[in-house]
C-alpha cells in the first residue's frame, strides 16, 4: 500500500514550504510576546518545535499506514 513517489515529493514540498513559513513568522511572534527574561528559552522551544514536528508527523504517518495495512489483512482490529 505504497504512494506514488510523485505523491510523497508533493506532500515534502508543501511540508517544507509550510516549514519556512512558520519559522520566521513563529519567532516574530515568539519576540513580540515572551518577556525579556524568558527569550532564550522560549525561542529554544519554538526552535526544538520547528525542527522536530515534521519527524513526529513522518512517524506518526509511518505507524497510521502500518496499522492501516494490518487491519485490512485482518491482523488487527481497526481503529
């Protein structure tokens, strides 16, 4: 139960795409709103965010497709 390549490299190219616009708007807002104080370790955060949400997603997609493909051939129930 494979995409198509064609279909991954559109979906990688809108997750990067989605990916450098949410960087400098999130640190703008990041700037605009943190106290002085606190600027270091929220901008660490938003950056930790940036980099690691698109691993997540791609794993959580990966395990959906696993489970997807074992439901259908009647190892697991689906849920």
């Amino acid at each position: 139960m494979a995409l198509p390549v064609s279909v991954l490299l559109i979906g990688d190219l809108l997750q990067a795409i989605g990916t450098g616009l949410l960087t400098p708007i999130g640190m703008n807002i990041t700037l605009a709103v943190s106290p002085r104080e606190e600027l270091d370790m929220v901008m660490g955060i938003m950056a930790a965010m940036t980099i690691l949400g698109p691993v997540r997603e791609q794993r959580s997609g990966q395990r959906a497709a696993t489970q997807l493909t074992d439901a259908h051939e009647g190892k697991l129930p689906a849920v």
